[in-house]
C-alpha cells in the first residue's frame, strides 16, 4: 500500500476525521457557556482541559463510523501520534496563562495550538477541509477577540466566550463536512 492509498483509506475508514472534530466542537461549546454562566477562572480551566474530555469521547464517535478498517502502513501510525502529540509541547504556555491570572487569554491560545494542530490534518485525511477549517476559526477567533470590549487588560470574558463559541460552531460544521465527504 503507498501513502497515498494509506490516505484515502484512512479518510474513507475514519470519516475524514469527522469524530474527533464533534467531539471538540461540542466541548468547545460547553466552554462558550462556561464564559457565560461561571466565572473567568473555571472557564479558563475548563478550556485547558476540555481536550480530557474531547478525545474520549471522538476515539468512541470514530468506533462508530460506519466502513472499512482503518488502514494499516508501516510508520504512518507513528506519524500520526506525532502530529496529535505537537500540540502538547504548547501546553505549559497555556498552564503559564492559568496560574498568572490571564484567564481571558485562554481560549485564544487554545484556539492557536488548535488551528496549528490541526493543519496537518489536512494531508493526513486526504481533503483541505482542515485548512479552511483552520482558516475559518483563527479569523473568527481575531475577530471575536476584537469585537469584545475590552474591561482589562487581557480583554473580557464575553470575548473569551465568543472565541470558544466561533471554534465549537466552526468544528462542528466541519464535522459534518467532513462526513459528507
């Protein structure tokens, strides 16, 4: 089997990712409420941690996708591990942000290690729904952090929430995108 048959294989058998994309989506938008309804400091912890929820819950969405077993092709399961731990290298970032105080900076840093993560995703299932998707939530994510008024330094809890919002909405559109592919 070559790469390229690996990869359309493994878009074929996993929906194109459509689960793991769900499972953050929802949790995104769980944290959109938390802004809303808590305060800044379980929200931001929230964010930090909703992955520890998500990734469960996307391996049991990705069991259920209908269609052939996920391929198999010596390294490429490496590979893969690889591309989905970089995004933990951005974490103690992240955990810097919590323990300072700077909740509201939270979920825009989540938003990048996201939109970074996911990018390689794009070769990786065989489809650019990745990229756009990526596109789509880093510019939504300037633009709510921007269209928030600002009552510190950091920006305000309605813009934190407005960022989760942008990025559970966006994930779950691709979810569904994805499939439809």
């Amino acid at each position: 089997m070559s790469i390229s048959d690996y990869v359309d294989a493994l878009g074929e058998a996993t929906g194109h990712g459509w689960g793991f994309l769900g499972a953050y989506g929802l949790t995104w938008l769980v944290c959109a409420a938390l802004w809303l309804r808590s305060s800044p400091r379980v929200a931001a912890y929230a964010t930090l941690f909703q992955g520890m929820v998500a990734f469960p819950l996307a391996l049991g969405f990705t069991a259920l996708t209908p269609g052939p077993e996920r391929p198999s092709l010596p390294g490429m399961d490496s590979l893969a591990i690889l591309l989905s731990s970089g995004q933990l290298l951005a974490l103690p970032l992240v955990i810097y942000l919590v323990a300072r105080g700077r909740y509201t900076l939270v979920p825009f840093a989540m938003v990048i290690v996201l939109v970074v993560h996911f990018a390689s995703y794009s070769w990786l299932y065989g489809t650019p729904l990745y990229l756009v998707m990526g596109a789509v939530v880093s510019l939504g994510a300037v633009v709510a952090t921007a269209s928030s008024h600002r009552s510190d330094a950091d920006g305000s809890a309605v813009g934190a929430g407005r960022v989760c919002l942008t990025a559970g909405v966006v994930l779950l559109v691709s979810a569904a995108t994805a499939w439809s592919l």
